[in-house]
C-alpha cells in the first residue's frame, strides 16, 4: 500500500474527532511534531481517514499516522537517499527532531520533486516565472494560511473517477472550492472543442452541490481538529457553501510575450468571458500580495 493515498472508506464520516492520533497531538505531542509547526516552510492537512501530510511547497514531507500503539512519521526513501534494497517508506520522526534533518528533506523535495536546479533554467530559457503548479499551490498556503484550509482534497466519486480540488478557501465563514491551472495548462484551450476544463469544472460543480451539506459538516469538522492539534487559530464555522468552484489561472510569463503567448492571454479572457463558473486570472509576481 502506499501510504502517501492510504485506502479510504470513501466517507465523509471516517473522519473522526476522537481518534488517538488527535488525541495524542492534542495533549501529548512529540518534539518533532512542534518542529513542524514552528517551521514556516511547511504546512499540514488533514485526511478524512485521520492521519496527517506535511507538505513542502505540495511535496510530501511525511505521512503521521497513529499506528502500533503510538505516532508514526514515514516518508519516500528517495527523500532520505535510501537504496533500492530498503522498504519504498521510512520512519523518519529521527529527522524531524532536527532543523538539520527537516533542511535534509526539503531539499531532497526540491531535488527529487519538484527538480528544481534544472526547472529554473529552463524557466529562465522560457521566460515564465515559475512552471511549477505545486510550488505555487504551496505559495499560496504559506502565504494565507488564514485563507486556505486545506488542500489537496481528494473524494473517490467511483472505481475510475476521483474529484481532487487544488485549494479550498474560507471567506469569512464560506467555504469555496478552487481549481488551479498555470496559463501553459493544456487543458485550458483546445482547437478544435471545448476546452477540457470546462467539463472539469462541471464535474466539479455537480459533485459540491450533491455533497453540500455533508462538505460543510466534514469541514467544520476538521477546522475543530486543526485548531485542537496546533494548525488553525481562525474561525472554524462555516455557514454557506459556494456551489461553484473557481477556476484560478496564474500567467507566469514574463517580459515581451511571443505571438503564441499573446494568443494564449487572449483566449484566457475569451474562456473567462464564455464560462459559467468564476475564473480569476492573475500575474504570477501579483499572486501572494
């Protein structure tokens, strides 16, 4: 199994608040735990099937789960440089008693993940800001903390099919759905039909105003869980749900645009004018301000 997506019972209802796991984070919580949290390039979400991710800019850093009678951190060995011979995940709460050992791991997930060393030049032969839709997926969380509640959210909707949305939003106390495209997403123009996130985001749309009420419940739910276990200090009712996701596109591109890349702007503000759903566009330097 892997333990990053561990099988789910597919039920709002798995989540559960008396679980020994946010007990323990609760009332006992080990040395390594309050590194996390005290670290602010890393931000925790958690699942409907009570364990916990750390992230690094949407790369995981560890999986904490309550299990043999105690609090378990385990992450991808390729995060911690292990042969091939080794089990493909390792205990790793030993490096995350340290700043050192955090450090180890982030740069692994720049490394390993994220690539970073050859994404930033070719970037900078592309001239776009940033190629990368999870590192601005993470700027966003560590940016607005207060915003986004989670994400990553993920419901198994059938054996073929899963919903996944990249960021959930709490304004004031409604909570709102939004997708993620980076402008050079192929999905969002086609030639010759409708582009592919028009139907996407209807899929999306559907399953928020079947799932409404239950999404609101699950998620005052896991706000009381954050704020007990050290991850939220905001407001934890929620009153309303947007029934329509937004579609966020983020224009990295930078300096004199191409005639492709004009082409591409334009047809942004064509999709946004024909859509149903809210699309906001914005420049990437614009983005966390």
């Amino acid at each position: 199994m892997n333990i990053f997506n561990p099988n789910t019972n597919g039920s709002f209802d798995a989540l559960n608040e008396e679980c020994r796991l946010w007990r323990e984070l609760e009332n006992n919580p080990p040395q390594w735990w309050k590194n996390i949290l005290e670290d602010k390039g890393l931000y925790v979400e958690i699942r409907k099937d009570n364990y916990a991710n750390i992230y690094y800019h949407g790369g995981n850093v560890a999986l904490v789960r309550w299990t043999g009678g105690k609090i378990t951190a385990e992450t991808h060995r390729k995060y911690l440089e292990k042969s091939d011979e080794t089990d493909l995940y390792q205990d790793c709460t030993a490096m995350l008693q340290s700043k050192e050992g955090l450090e180890f791991i982030k740069e692994r997930i720049r490394e390993v993940y994220h690539k970073l060393p050859q994404r930033k030049e070719a970037d900078e032969q592309n001239k776009v800001y940033l190629s990368n839709e999870k590192w601005v997926q993470g700027e966003l969380k560590l940016r607005f903390p207060k915003r986004y509640v989670d994400s990553e959210f993920a419901y198994r909707i059938s054996d073929t099919e899963l919903i996944r949305f990249d960021l959930v939003e709490l304004r004031g106390k409604e909570l709102v759905f939004i997708e993620l495209k980076l402008i050079t997403d192929s999905r969002l123009r086609s030639k010759n039909k409708e582009p592919e996130i028009i139907e996407q985001m209807a899929k999306y749309s559907d399953f928020i105003c079947e799932h409404a009420e239950m999404l609101k419940a699950y998620y005052t739910k896991l706000l009381q869980i954050k704020k007990r276990i050290g991850l939220w200090d905001g407001e934890s009712e929620i009153e309303h749900i947007d029934l329509k996701p937004i579609l966020l596109i983020v224009n990295t591109y930078k300096g004199e645009l191409s005639k492709g890349r004009e082409e591409r702007k334009k047809a942004m503000g064509e999709l946004k004018e024909k859509t149903s759903f809210e699309t906001v566009i914005v420049d990437y330097p614009d983005l966390c301000r």
